[in-house]
C-alpha cells in the first residue's frame, strides 16, 4: 500500500483545512479504496497520497471530505462502483 495515513492525515489539513475528523474520515476512504486495488485496476496508477492531495486540488473549494466526494463522484461517472467509498453525513 502506497497510502501513509498520518502524513495523508496531516497534508489534508494543511491544504484544505477542515477538522481532524473529516481529514480522517477522508483518510480512511483513502486506505480502503488502495487496499481494494479498485482504482488501480481502472486507471492504471498505483493510490498514493501525492494522487489523492492532487486530485482533490482539482475539486471545487469545500473541506477535505466535500473534495473527496466530488472526487468520488467523478470516479463513479467514469468507471461505476466507487459509491462505496463515497462518505455519508449522519446527522443525530
């Protein structure tokens, strides 16, 4: 696996501010999707934490969880089944 959590963790914060735990949550998905060699198989390219930091610097401006979202959303759109690793809001 080519995803280091805590730095990914700590880049998120730093380039896109948010709150710990939507840079965590962000980082999570993040492992998730690597581990499932989903993307990798699709694209071509090995999940790192220099592609996800690049891609979401290309979404709209939001946190690092919104930016992850669009991304994800793109994905679906291009190669279906990438929902999964979407993040929901749940509100109590």
């Amino acid at each position: 696996m080519f995803i280091d959590p805590e730095r990914l963790e700590t880049r998120l914060s730093e380039e896109f501010g948010g709150t710990i735990g939507q840079s965590r949550v962000v980082v999570r998905q993040a492992v998730d999707l690597a581990d499932s060699s989903q993307y990798e198989t699709d694209v071509g390219t090995t999940l790192t934490n220099d592609l996800v930091i690049d891609e979401l610097s290309d979404a709209p401006d939001g946190t690092p969880a919104e930016r992850w979202n669009w991304w994800i959303g793109s994905l679906e759109l291009a190669y279906g089944d990438y929902g999964r690793f979407g993040i929901r809001t749940y509100r109590k």
